[in-house]
C-alpha cells in the first residue's frame, strides 16, 4: 500500500505559479518514521505560539503573530526541517507547477470556476498522473495508492474526480509537446515518458483537515518551498535544496507548465 499525501501552494489570484506536491509513502516503511520527524520538528515551535498552533508554512514565514519572540532564523530551521522530511526517510515526491495565464484556457467558466481554481485543478491532475506512474514502476505488483488531501471545499467534487478521470481517459504527451532536459540532449532523444494515467491510484480521495494529519503538513511545507522558487523568491533555492538536495533538479521546469518524480537519495544518518 503507498498513501500519497497532497497539498498545494500559490493558488490564489495574484500568485504567478501554482504548485502541487505529492509525497508517496510505503505504509510500512515511511508513514511512522515522517510522522515522528514531523511530531518532533513542530516541538521548536515557542511555548507562545504553542496553543491552537497548526502548521501553515506560508503563515510561519510571514504571519506577524509568528514574528514576535520567534526569530527567522528559528522559523527558517522549522520550515527546513519539515522540507527534508521525505529526502531524510528515502520518500518519493512529486512536483506540478503552472505558470499563472501562461495558457489562455476556455470554458472553465461555464465549470463555475474561476481561471486560477481551473489552473489549480489541471496541476493536481498532471500531479496524479505522474505519481501514478511511479507506483506502477517501484512498487510491487499488487500495491495500491490512497491519496489522503487537504480539503479544499470549493473544489472538492473537481479533485474527487482526477484519478477516475484519468483512469477512464489516459492523455498522452507527444515529444514535440516537451521541453528538452539535459538528460534528453546527452541521450540525443526524449527520454522522458508523456503518459498521465491512473491505474494503481484509488478513485477514492481521502479530504482531511490540515491539523489531522503531520504527512499533509509536510506536503503543505514542500509545495510552499517549490513555490518560493517557481516564483524566484528569497530563500526558494535554499528550500529546494532542503527538499531535493540541490535546486539544479529543477533546471527544466518552466512555463506554462512542469511535473516530474523525484527520488531523493535518504542520508546517510537517516
């Protein structure tokens, strides 16, 4: 059984890149083991701020509750620490970014949705995708994946619907619709796969309150650093490399849109 926990990042109106993440979990393997380095990470947060505390990472880089008698610095540490939970334990991770109004869709309103709800729904969608992807190729033969998200009420029936959706209607890529990695122009093709199905993902998605649950709180804090760098903001490059090991991972992501799975390697310690 792999749970792939999701949350997002940027998927307001004024945001320039939405992001998507999903961290795959062996539930035998990780599910314990992240949960612990979660529960033990939050215990930084400062007695003050301790009671009701929830993990947002973007409130706990700039909520001004969050700057009194809490230095950056500790928020920094806290934030970090949350981002390499995945590469400390060996878990997968999966990364969508759309860049905001790099595609003039149509149609979406007559879905009741705005362009951004629109763009945030396509990104999950590429997301499952690929994390499908990964659970058909490293996992054993028989294993499943259960996507536990955090609710998003006013998307709720559009998200439910991915994996089914995917699963009824795979969508494939052609090479001429891809951007070129270095990994591509050393092989002197395109190496990468342009397959989105589902067929080891649930239909089922699992919406849960961020306070429920320590996995969905770390994907909250992973799809916040991928955004901070997507966006060029200061210490995104610093965050990517608490996440991956090295922001150069993500040379090949730009407009209008990116998803791949990563494999950190675990440390050594861990």
């Amino acid at each position: 059984m792999r749970f792939v926990f999701m949350d997002e990042a940027g998927t307001s109106v004024p945001e320039p890149v939405t992001v998507v993440v999903a961290l795959i979990a062996d539930a035998d393997r990780h599910v314990m083991s992240a949960e612990s380095l979660a529960k033990e990470a939050l215990r930084s947060v400062p007695p003050h701020h301790q009671d009701g505390f929830v993990f947002h990472a973007t409130q706990v880089f700039n909520d001004a509750k969050y700057q009194q008698g809490w230095s950056i610095t500790d928020r920094l540490t806290l934030l970090k620490a949350m981002m390499s939970i995945p590469r400390r334990i060996g878990m997968a991770i999966t990364v969508s970014a759309h860049w905001r109004d790099a595609v003039d869709y149509e149609g979406y309103d007559a879905l009741g949705l705005s362009k951004s709800q629109f763009e945030h729904m396509l990104t999950f969608q590429q997301c499952i995708g690929v994390t499908d992807r990964n659970i058909r190729t490293h996992a054993g033969a028989q294993e499943v994946g259960t996507i536990v998200a955090e609710d998003v009420p006013e998307l709720r029936k559009f998200l439910r619907k991915m994996p089914k959706r995917l699963r009824d209607n795979p969508y494939h890529f052609p090479p001429e619709h891809m951007r070129r990695t270095a990994k591509d122009e050393a092989a002197g093709y395109i190496t990468q796969r342009g397959d989105l199905s589902v067929s080891r993902i649930r239909d089922t998605v699992h919406f849960v309150e961020k306070a429920d649950d320590p996995l969905v709180q770390v994907a909250d804090a992973c799809a916040y650093g991928f955004r901070r760098y997507f966006a060029r903001e200061k210490f995104g490059a610093d965050f990517v490399d608490a996440i991956l090991g090295t922001h150069q991972e993500l040379a090949h992501f730009a407009a209008p849109c990116g998803t791949e799975c990563f494999w950190p390697k675990a440390d050594s310690q861990a």
